[in-house]
C-alpha cells in the first residue's frame, strides 16, 4: 500500500493521492511518433502515488520496489543517473510544469507503488508520469485538462528521460475507460474512445523478457524513419509525415530507400492502414477481421520494422494456433516485452 510506505518512510500522513494506468498497444506499432494512428487499451493496473509538500524545497522521492530513498533539489533538477533513473519520470513532469509556469513551486516527498509488471511494455513510464502530474495538480491546486496533461508527460519522456516516444502510452492512459479502446490520431493529438466488443477479451502474456527502451534500438528506429521520410517527402509532397506516405510510393522508391529504410517505411505506412480498417472492424463487429489485422501487424514488425524477439514471436505463433484466439501481437516498443491476444 502506497499510503503505508509513504507514513512509515516519511513520519506523516501523504495530502494526496493520485493513480494513472498502465495501457495495452492494441494496433498500430510505432505508428505514433510517425504522426500515424493508434489503437490502446488501458488496463486495471497501474501507478500509485501518494505525495505531501516540504518547505525546504527538496523533493524526496521513495518506491515499493527500489531501496534507499532519492533526494534532488526542486531548484536545480537534472536528469539522475541509475540507480535513481526510475526518479526521472517525476522529476521530469516537474521540470516540464515549472517549464511551463505551472505553480510547483514547494519540495515534495512522494512515494511510488505499482501493480503493473515492470519492464513488460505496459507503460508503467507513462503511467508514472501522469500519476505524478495528477498528484502535483491535486496538491498544488492547480487544474489542467487532460490532453495538456498528456503533452507534458510526454515532454518530459522526451526532454528529460530521453526517450524518443510518441503520444500513445500517455494518451490511452488519461483517456481510456472500461471497456473501450483509445484511438490516439498522433498528428492532430486527438484522443477518441471506441467501444470494445463485449464478446472478446484482450489477453497479455509476458514474456518476461526485459525490453529497455532508452538504452535499446528505439532510437535507431525513430532515427530510421526520420531519414526514410526525408526520401519520401520528395515523391510525395503533400503528406505531412511518414505515416500519412502510401504504401504505394514506399515501394516505387525502394532504391532511392535503401533495404533498410525502405522496410521501416513499408511497416509504418502499411500498419498506419491496418490502423484504420481495425476501427472499421471493430465498429462492424467483425472479429475474425480485426484478428487477421493484429496478426498481420505482428508479421510486419517481425519481419518489416525487425522490433521482435523469439520469445514474442513463440507467444504469438502458440497462441494463434488455439481455438478462439482471433489474433496476437507483440504490444509497445518490442524488441521483449509482452504479447497480446484477442
Ligand atoms: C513505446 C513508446 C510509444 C510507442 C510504442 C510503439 O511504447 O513509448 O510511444 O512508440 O513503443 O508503438
């Protein structure tokens, strides 16, 4: 219990308490940052925080599930190396609100708790940062609405964790609901909630391989389709990012590509359209579609986007040989993680 570790690390009662959950990738793999859709689902676990204000302007952060206690200074804020990254997340939320000239202007003592597995591509980061900016709001005073929230965690996985990400994992977070997915438009930053069909469930298996997303080949890829929408831009003028190229003039341009970047781009514009039928799919309650959708997305980045592992793609080839899977994938960055199955 958060509110139990808080007391008995810090002597008092917390003033405030906030959670925020952690999400499922239902489709659309590494689409956002390319300024593509996505499907998310938040889950029924996450991140527990339980905070009080200091007047020394210190800010004192503990968790569940790492010993010792991290101190910084409200006033000079730097990014912390390990063993203290895991405080980055809530340090870089309050960087980014002082940034943005919301009023965090007290130390803090905060204490973190979990029920989401770390280390699974669950989005335990996000969930991270947008319980710290509910708890910060609620403690301060201050209300800001959803989507500005979102942007600021995402600001500060960007600017002070160091993570190239997209909106997805921050956006399905703060706008999932039970029994909905999220539709996340990364382009225009537009969050709409699709209902879920009550005759399947969403299934996720761990793989209990660690993925690492800082230190892993997230960069390279966001790196990668940068370069290959620099080419494409070229051909197609008029789309304003890589998700928005079509598939077609991917493959028209595959020597000017290159056999790297090409295979990025073709997964990116290809998952972008998967993306789009899954909604179609889902609205017209045609299951069996939507499973060959996730399968397909699964194929694409195992061979496409190269983000799987033989672990995912054993989870996956185990589970769409069962009667009533109508698809797997891996879910988030890859590369490790978890699989889920519809
Ligand atoms: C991670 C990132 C997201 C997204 C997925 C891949 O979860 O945090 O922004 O890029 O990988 O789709």
């Amino acid at each position: 219990m958060v509110e139990q570790l808080f007391e008995r690390t810090f002597g008092r009662s917390p003033e405030a308490r906030a959670y925020a959950p952690g999400r499922i990738e239902f489709i659309g793999n590494h689409t956002d940052y390319n300024g593509g859709c996505a499907l998310g689902a938040a889950v029924d676990r996450g991140i527990t925080v339980a905070i009080a204000t200091r007047s020394d302007g210190e800010c004192h952060f503990v968790s569940e599930s790492m010993t010792g206690e991290v101190v910084a200074a409200l006033d000079n804020v730097t990014p912390l190396a390990n063993p203290f990254a895991w405080v980055n997340y809530p340090l870089g939320v309050i960087h980014v609100m002082r940034q943005e000239g919301l009023p965090v202007e007290r130390g803090m003592d905060l204490a973190v708790a979990s029920s989401l597995p770390a280390g699974a591509g669950m989005s335990s980061s996000a969930a991270f940062e947008l319980a710290t900016a509910y708890g910060l709001a609620a403690l301060n005073g201050f209300d800001v609405d959803r989507k500005k929230m979102v942007q600021v965690c995402r600001r500060a996985e960007n600017e002070f964790v160091g993570m190239p990400c997209g909106i997805l994992d921050q956006g399905t977070s703060a706008f999932g609901a039970p029994d909905h997915l999220v539709h996340v438009d990364c382009l225009t930053e537009t969050f709409t909630r699709v209902p879920m069909p009550t005759s399947c469930h969403l299934w996720i298996f761990n793989s209990n391989k660690k993925h690492s997303l800082v230190d892993s080949k997230y960069s390279e890829r966001h790196r990668e389709c940068s370069e290959a929408f620099e080419t494409l831009r070229r051909a197609e003028p008029k789309a304003a990012c890589l998700a928005h190229v079509s598939p077609s003039t991917v493959r028209a341009q595959q020597r000017e590509l290159g056999e790297v970047r090409f295979k990025r781009a073709l997964h990116i514009t290809e998952e972008n359209v998967r993306v789009k039928e899954a909604v179609e799919a889902l609205t017209n309650g045609r299951l069996k579609v939507l499973g060959a959708l996730l399968t397909a997305s699964h194929q694409s980045s195992r061979t496409l986007f190269e983000n799987s592992c033989a672990e995912l793609d054993y989870l996956v080839e185990r589970l769409t040989d069962l009667p009533g899977v109508y698809g797997a994938r891996l879910t988030g960055g890859g590369f490790g993680g978890a699989v889920m199955a519809l």
